[in-house]
C-alpha cells in the first residue's frame, strides 16, 4: 500500500484551527474595543462583539493575542524551515495572478488538490502580511511610550489605531472570500480537519 | 477578585467556537467572588501581562511632551459619573492621610504640598476607551514625596484613595517615574473639582483610570490593593 500523503500536513491543520480560534476571539473583542470610542460613524453591534463590556473585551483580546502570536511565530518558522512556503506560494508572477484572477472571475480556475493558484498565493501571502501588520499596530496602540518607536514608526497613537483597524478590516475581506470559497468547494473543508490525501500518481484523485 | 461580567447565555455560544472554554459551570457571573471558568482563565491571563508590561516598563523611557498649542481645550472631563457630581473638598480642611510602610505618617495640607519643588509636564493622557487628550499638569514628584515621608520604596505598590471613592494603584517602579507627579495645577492653574481638586495622580506611563483624582489618602504596602475598575476586570497594571 503507497504511503498516504495528506493534503495538509498535521501541523498545518492544527495551526490552522488554533489560528482560527484566535482570529474570531481577537476580531470580535477587537470591535467591543473600538465601540468604546469610534472614529467612524458606526459601532459594530453589541451580539457581534465578545467581551459584553470594554474590560471584559479587553481582557479576551489581550489574552487571545498570546495565541495568535505563539502560533503566528511557529506556522513562520515551519513554513520556512519545512519549505512549506517556498513549494506551496512561489513562484508568483503578477502575470499569473493577473490570469488567474481573470478565470476566476469567469469561475474558469478550477480547484486542484494540494495546489494553490496565483490567487490564492497573493491572498494567502497577503493575509499573513496584514496578520504581522496588524501585531504591530496593535502593540504600537498597547504600548505607545514603552514602544514610542513603534507608535512613530506608525505615525503616532491614532493613526496606530487606524492601520490596526484597517488591517482587520483587511483580515475580515479575506475570511470572507475564504469562507465563501469553502461554501463553493465543500469538499477542501474535511481535508483541513483530517488531512485528507493527495491524488495518486495516475492522476486519479482518491477521496479521503 | 478580578470579574468580567460575562453573560452565561452569550459566553455558552462562544464556547463552542472555543471548545476548550466549554465546561461552564453553575457559577454566577454577577458575583465576583464567584468566578467560573472564564473568568479564572482571563484573570490569569490579566496577571500573566501585569507581569509582561512590568518587564516591559523601562524607567528611564519618558512618555512624549507636546507643546502648549496642542494642548487639548477645552478639557476633557470623565468619570465614572456626571461632571455636576464631581466631589467638593475643602481645601481649607482637607489632608492627605498616610498609610502603610511609610515612616513619617503625619497627614499632609495643600500648603505643605505646594511649598515642595515641582514638576510641570505636556503630556497625553489616553483613556482605556480609545481617546486621548493633552494637558498641562504641574505638581509634587512622587519619588520625591515618598522619599521625604521616608517611604518603604521597595514595596511593590502604592495605594490612591479619592474623596469620591474611587480607588487605584500602581507599581513601585512606575511610581518612582520622573514624570510620575502628585498634581496641584491643571493648565497653569489650581485644579479644580471636576479635573480633580486639591490634589491628583498624574501617570503619563499608564492609562487614564490609573490617574485617581481629589486624592485623600496615599498608601505604601506589599499587598495587592486593586482598584475600583481594576477588580472589575481592567487590567491592574495598564502601562502606555
């Protein structure tokens, strides 16, 4: 019997969700937090927040932030160390998301197994630029006189809250697209939980 | 201990998500001395970053100064109640009451405070909410006024106690800060009621709430003495 060669890797798929869990705990305290003083003219509605009031939002966010970091730093180091990155997100040519971006709209780029798409390398290298982005923005917004070079680097205290805020909102768009696209391929979501199995060498694809 | 009024119902739905947070028992979360799960869990994670910002806080960083244009006006007022309930104290009367692990405990008048050498500072003050002013405040450096009453200077915290009841405190580190100050003025004059008269804590170091105002008794101890907001659930330490 071949070797079962999972889709996604065990530690992929438990960072994942750990990733998951620390994103919706951080978002969702993130808008109690910010309904406390907006700088928009909106407040996010009270049953989509977590926290029930400021200090409890508070409390979650900076507690969740431990996870979303430890497990941020480890999906880094493993994505580099294990050649995850390089084999799953290079090479990307402007020239093939372009192409891709095109079939996708006309919903001509069809889902390969164990392979992303030019799409999907731009999204998921950009998503995990915001994610740092949004860490640093939320320690110059935490800290801005331990941190003061931080916080000047970002431009001072409020613009730190505005790039934070905008690299959510950037985070947000992508679980959007993300989710949605998991209601379109059903079949990718039982992958990422059991790891599923790439297709054999014939080219047919065996399902987990 | 610390509380963070968690709704059972709200919390049950996102526990799912969490998984591991699932378990919640019977516990009422409107009694702090009865934390569940949750809460025991935030608690804990509140300390873990008490501890983080303590090896965080250089004392030699100074919160940024800003010139006098940018001072904020008119001022900004906040509490934890209406500008119009802001305490009277009779200055004439008023005293400063020591407590704890000071030498020389004799109860202080606002005359004697501003007879001490002072330090006048433009800082920001930056509320847990999210907003942030800029004022002037002068006053009396802690580290100076503890070392005169022959403080305990290393114990870990000093108590505030304000005439309002509002309640703070804050590490020893963070209170010997240059920019730490007993204020007396606000905007080149005596403070007045709402902005916290006779005398406040003005800590550029940390946020808003932990500034109490219309001061009335200081302590110096090793055991943890809390907040008013703290022991519902803000973060004890709370550095910028």
């Amino acid at each position: 019997m071949a070797k079962r060669v999972p889709i996604h890797p065990l530690p992929l798929r438990i960072m994942h969700w750990l990733n998951a869990i620390a994103i919706v705990v951080l978002i969702g305290s993130g808008w109690e937090i910010y309904d406390a003083s907006p700088f928009l003219p909106f407040t996010f509605p009270q049953w989509m927040t977590i926290g029930q009031w400021l200090g409890g939002a508070i409390a979650w966010h900076l507690a969740a932030i431990w996870l979303l970091m430890l497990n941020g730093l480890f999906y880094l180091g493993w994505g580099i160390a294990s050649g995850h990155f390089r084999r799953k997100f290079l090479p990307l040519s402007p020239r093939a998301v372009l192409r891709d971006t095109a079939a996708a709209l006309r919903f001509r780029l069809p889902h390969e197994v164990g392979v992303y798409n030019a799409v999907q390398r731009l999204l998921y290298l950009g998503v995990i630029a915001l994610g740092i982005l949004a860490v640093l923005s939320g320690l110059a917004v935490w800290k801005p006189v331990q941190l003061w070079w931080l916080s000047d680097l970002f431009g001072g205290f409020f613009i730190s809250r505005v790039v934070h805020f905008c690299a959510m909102t950037g985070i947000v768009l992508f679980i959007a697209v993300h989710v949605l696209l998991v209601a379109l391929v059903p079949r990718v979501l039982p992958a990422m939980i059991t790891g599923g199995r790439l297709p054999e060498p014939d080219g047919r694809e065996v399902r987990p | 201990m610390k509380s963070f009024g968690l709704d059972r119902r709200k919390l049950l739905g996102r526990a799912l998500a969490l998984g591991a947070l699932g378990s919640l028992s019977g516990c009422d979360f409107d009694h702090p001395n009865h934390p569940d799960l949750a809460d025991r869990f935030l608690r804990a994670m509140s300390d873990w970053n008490d501890e983080v910002q303590a090896a965080l806080f250089d004392p030699r960083t100074l919160a940024p100064t800003f010139k006098p244009s940018q001072i904020t006006r008119p001022p900004r007022f906040n509490a934890f109640y209406d500008i119009s309930q802001a305490p009277q104290v009779d200055a004439a009367t008023w005293r400063l009451a020591l407590t704890g692990r000071i030498g020389d405990k004799r109860p202080w008048r606002i005359g004697q405070l501003r007879a001490m050498p002072r330090e006048s500072q433009i800082t920001r003050l930056i509320c847990v909410e999210g907003w942030r002013v800029v004022g002037q405040w002068s006053g009396v450096p802690l580290h100076h006024f503890l070392r005169k009453v022959n403080a305990d200077l290393r114990a870990r915290y000093v108590s505030i106690h304000c005439a309002d009841g509002y309640f703070s405190s804050i590490d020893m580190a963070s209170a010997l800060h240059p920019q730490t100050i007993l204020a007396l003025d606000f905007l080149g004059a005596p403070l007045t009621a709402p902005f916290g008269a006779p005398l406040r804590l003005r800590i550029p170091t940390k946020l808003g709430f932990k500034n109490p105002k219309s001061i009335v008794a200081l302590g110096v101890t090793n055991t943890y003495p809390g907040g008013y907001w703290e022991n519902q659930g803000y973060n004890w330490f709370s550095g910028s």
